[in-house]
C-alpha cells in the first residue's frame, strides 16, 4: 500500500444496478460519509455530549461533456437506482466503494472551454468500502 | 500512448502553408519560431502557452495558444494587412486535422500589431501583424 495518484481514479455504473461499467471523460469525484450525531447534553455536563446517529452517504462526480457516453444524464431520469462504483486508483482496484445511488447531473457550457458535466448522488441502498 | 503533440503545431503550419492566397502575400513561406536569414516576407507561428487537461487515466484535451503572424520587411512591398486577414480567414473557426486527436476549436483571442526596428539598419521597419490563436484538440 503506498499514497496514490488520483489521475488513474475511475468512476463506474450500471442502471441495471448490477455489473458497473466505466465511465469516459470524467476527471473528479467526491464521497461524503456524514453520520447524525444526537445532540444528549445532560444538566451538569461541562459541554454539549452526542451520540451517533444514522449515517448519511451522498458525493459528486464531474468531468467533461462527451456525446459518445450520456450515461450520466440517462441515470436523471431514471425510475430506479443505478449501482455506482468509485475507485480512488485503479491500479488498486480492490479499493473501492459501491452501492446503488440516485444521480442528479448538470452541464456547463461556456465560450471559454469544454463544455463541462457534473453530477451529485445520494445512497438509494447500502453502500460497502471494499475490502 | 499518446499522440504526438508536436503534430498539431505541424498541422497548423501544413494549413498556413497550404494556402495559395497567403503565400501570394508571404513567398518565403510558413516557419515555427523563426524564418531562415534572408526572408523578407513570411509567417511565423510559434507556440506561445499551452496546458492539458486530464480526466480519469488519460489526457482529455490539450488546449494551445499559437501566436501567428505575418512579418515583412518595409522594404519588401507586402500588403501585411491582407497577410494578416488571410491568416484569420484560414484559422478563425477553422478545422485543423491532425492525427490522433479530435479538433475541438480554433479561433483567435487577440490581435498582434507590431513595427519592429531593424538590428542592423535602423532605417528599416518590420512589420508584425497576425494573432494569437486557441487551439483545442482532444486525443481520441
């Protein structure tokens, strides 16, 4: 195991929800793992005192537009969750995190570059940290 | 492996040299950087910023800024004016193709104008004027 370069990250996904497949022309994304800490700060406490709650799972995934591959935007309008698949580097390709997730997707066109494409997902199932 | 880089500089000058209408005007021809000596009327393209941009495992796009322009001696009896709009008429929006990549876009992003001394001979003038000019292509 050794710090690695994020240039060989992948970003993976099915709409079926089972065998992901990745995606061309991305460049970033982003996992948030947020857990709700409960607020159980008693009378004489010298602070405020939580406890965890349920975690909240939701990320982003941004790059470039790319007609040959609209995956992104299909997964908006879909009625079901897509399985996801986010691996840091893929010559490491045993570390990754999955799960189904719903995906909202934007694109940015300006005069200045390439036309750029974002997405936020949120958990729609659990979600694993493998291995 | 990707492609050649230097393939795109030699198709922007393939395109400038390719012109019948510029050369007319320039007949010493189309040089990276600097032209041989002796010239008196010719287009100079040089490389003058470039950057690429990554996604996942590969380069996406490689994004160049050339500096383009017409040079003439005072002397020479060159119209730099129609020399300069001839090199807008072939770049600005034009198709570069060069293998390996995709042509994204090709457009100037600002004016060059310039009246350069001559080193030697202070009684003589040269004349710069041309552009500079984006070049975006993606290696497919």
């Amino acid at each position: 195991m050794a710090i690695k370069s994020g240039r060989y990250g992948t970003i993976s996904y099915d709409p079926a929800g089972v065998t992901p497949v990745a995606l061309i022309a991305l460049n970033k994304w982003k996992l948030s793992q947020k857990t709700d800490k409960v607020n159980v700060t008693c009378f004489g406490d010298t602070n405020k005192v939580y406890v965890p709650g349920m975690k909240d799972l939701s990320g982003s995934v941004s790059g470039f537009w790319n007609s040959t591959n609209v995956v992104l935007f299909d997964a908006v309008d879909a009625a079901t969750p897509g399985m996801l698949k986010l691996v840091p580097n893929s010559t490491e390709a045993t570390f990754f995190w999955s799960g189904l997730a719903y995906i909202d997707a934007d694109i940015d066109c300006s005069v200045e570059g390439a036309p750029a494409v974002s997405g936020s997902f949120m958990a729609a199932g659990a979600w694993n940290m493998m291995p | 492996m990707p492609p050649d880089s230097s393939d795109v500089d030699a198709a922007l000058v393939a395109k400038l040299g390719a012109d019948s209408a510029l050369l007319a005007l320039m007949p010493n021809g189309v040089y990276v950087d600097e032209a041989p000596p002796g010239m008196t009327r010719f287009v100079i393209v040089s490389l003058v910023d470039e950057h690429d941009e990554a996604e996942f495992g590969r380069r996406a796009i490689e994004d160049a800024l050339y500096l383009v322009k017409a040079v003439a001696l005072s002397t020479a009896g060159a119209n730099i004016r129609a020399a300069a709009a001839r090199i807008d008429a072939l770049l600005e929006d034009g198709a570069l193709t060069v293998a390996g990549y995709t042509h994204m876009t090709m457009h100037r992003v600002e004016r060059v104008r310039v009246t350069e001394v001559d080193d030697l001979d202070a009684t003589l003038r040269w004349q710069h004027r041309g552009g500079r000019y984006r070049v975006m292509v993606a290696p497919t």
